[in-house]
C-alpha cells in the first residue's frame, strides 16, 4: 500500500484526499480514502512478513 494526496475534484475547484493505493494478489491496482483501510489480521502471513518476525 502507498498513500498520497491527490485532487479528487472533476470541477475547477480543488479538492485534496489522502488516498491509499492497494495492489492486491492478482495485480490489480485500486484507490480509497486512507481513512477505510484496516488491518485484515485473520489473512495468512507472506513470507516476507514471516521472515521480518523472526529478525525481530
């Protein structure tokens, strides 16, 4: 996931979000506010998340 701000606006006035850009399993990227995301805890560890516990 990466956050960023963007102007969200289709009108000539601005308007800024904190938007987050998620990529899941399948490669497909999407947007959603910052605020919507949560931690999923019941997913399945990745290898990578295995392997920075055990260096902890």
């Amino acid at each position: 996931m990466s956050e960023c701000y963007e102007n969200v606006s289709d009108t000539g006035i601005e308007r800024w979000m904190e938007l987050a850009y998620i990529r899941g399993a399948s490669g497909r990227e999407f947007t959603t506010a910052v605020a919507n995301v949560e931690p999923a805890y019941d997913q399945p560890q990745t290898a990578d998340g295995r392997r920075n516990q055990r260096s902890a």
